[in-house]
C-alpha cells in the first residue's frame, strides 16, 4: 500500500458574478430598507403613527437581507422571499387603510437582478 488514492473530487462549480452581485445588491437594499424605516418610522410613530407599518417594513428589510444570503447559496427560495419583502409592506398598508404604493425602486432592481438570475437558482 503505497501512496495517497488518486481519486480526485470534482471542485464545486463556480459562483457566477451576476449571483453574488443580486446578493450584494439585495444586501444593500435590506439594510437601507431597515435604516430608512427606523429613521422615518420612530417620529411617525411619535406623531400618532402605527407600529405596525414600522414593524412591516423593517421585516421586509430584514427578509430581504435573509434573501441575500439565500440568493449567495443560489438557492430559489431567496428569490421569493424577495417577493415578500417587496409585497409585505403593501399589504400591512392595505390592513391599517393607507393608501399603496409602489415600492422602492431599489428593490424592484434587485428583484429584477435575482430573477434574471434564476437558472443558477436550485
């Protein structure tokens, strides 16, 4: 018995850079999402506002940054719940009677970056 046995394991395929861009894009989208919901949502709730729609957002801020680490492991998954977070604060809107508005535009970038990068998905 001499030697190391030459079977060789096949390295993993590589990420491709539009993944991990969509995963550093959804990054950057989460965090500012949960910044720009604190700093707008403590004075609005100080001014009588709901906690509800602070709290919608900021889960759609943190399921976007959930799905950044998804969308890395190229997992589909991640791209839905990119989805959530985009429709989340709607419909916490719809349920308190404020009126809907689109989302930001830097999510819908980022969905748009996942998607499009869906065939590396498993």
């Amino acid at each position: 018995m001499s030697g190391s046995p030459s079977s060789s394991t096949p390295s993993p395929p590589a990420r491709p850079a539009v993944v991990t861009l969509a995963s550093v894009l959804c990054w950057v989208v989460g965090l500012v999402t949960i910044a720009w919901s604190v700093v707008n949502g403590i004075p609005a709730i100080s001014a009588g506002g709901s906690v509800i729609l602070l709290a919608a957002n900021v889960a759609a801020g943190v399921a976007v940054c959930v799905a950044a680490v998804l969308v890395y492991r190229q997992r589909k998954i991640g791209a839905l719940l990119v989805v959530l977070g985009w429709g989340f604060p709607q419909v916490a809107a719809v349920a308190m009677g404020q009126p809907v508005h689109a989302g930001p535009v830097l999510l819908l970038i980022a969905m748009l970056a996942v998607f499009s990068n869906w065939k590396y998905m498993h």
